[in-house]
C-alpha cells in the first residue's frame, strides 16, 4: 500500500512541476490552482509513506522518478530535447532507483 501512495505522490508531484511553466508565474488561474493541488497532493501523500518507510529512500525514489518523469513530459508537452549527457544522466537516475527497490533492504524496512 506504500508504494501506491509514493506512486500517487510521484504523479502529483510530476503534474504539479510540469504545469509550473503553464501558470506563468501563477498569473493564470487554471495551471496554477493544478500546480498548488498537485503538490498538496504530493506531499501529503509523501506524508504517509514516510510513517512506515526511511524517509532517504522514499525521498531518492519519489525525486528520482520524478526527475526522469518531468523531462519527458517536457519533451511531449513543451517540446523540450535533451542532449545525450542529460540522457546518460537521467539514465543513471533510472538505474540508482532500480538499484534502490532491487536490492536495497532499507527500502524494506
């Protein structure tokens, strides 16, 4: 059950992010009110998993997933390329997030 709460929290967090550039600086009302709620939503939901799992292993996943997740909702929406070291970059994000819920026993405690 934690993990479908950190998985809420990551999406929130990357709907949230994504809609930042939309607000225009919280000018326009609809992708601000979607930045503020989705961030609500992250943390609460944040809130609740760190209760039963080590708040630096929720913290590498939830960021970790969010990092990869927002640039390639960049790409699709704003279309934002990344270069080839942001890709390896992202690619090693990835792979530290599987590492962690891989072989980890923190992430089990």
């Amino acid at each position: 059950m934690q993990y479908l709460y950190l998985t809420l929290a990551i999406v929130a967090e990357v709907i949230a992010t994504s809609s930042l550039k939309a607000s225009e600086q919280f000018h326009k009302p609809l992708p601000s009110l979607i930045v503020v709620v989705g961030y609500a939503v992250s943390f609460y939901a944040l809130s609740i998993v760190i209760r039963t799992l080590p708040v630096g292993i929720v913290y590498a996943i939830w960021s970790g997933a969010g990092i990869v997740l927002v640039a390639i909702a960049a790409f699709f929406i704003y279309r934002q390329v990344l270069d080839l070291p942001a890709v390896i970059g992202m690619g090693l994000i990835i792979a530290g997030v599987a590492t962690i819920n891989l072989f980890s026993t923190s992430a089990a405690h």
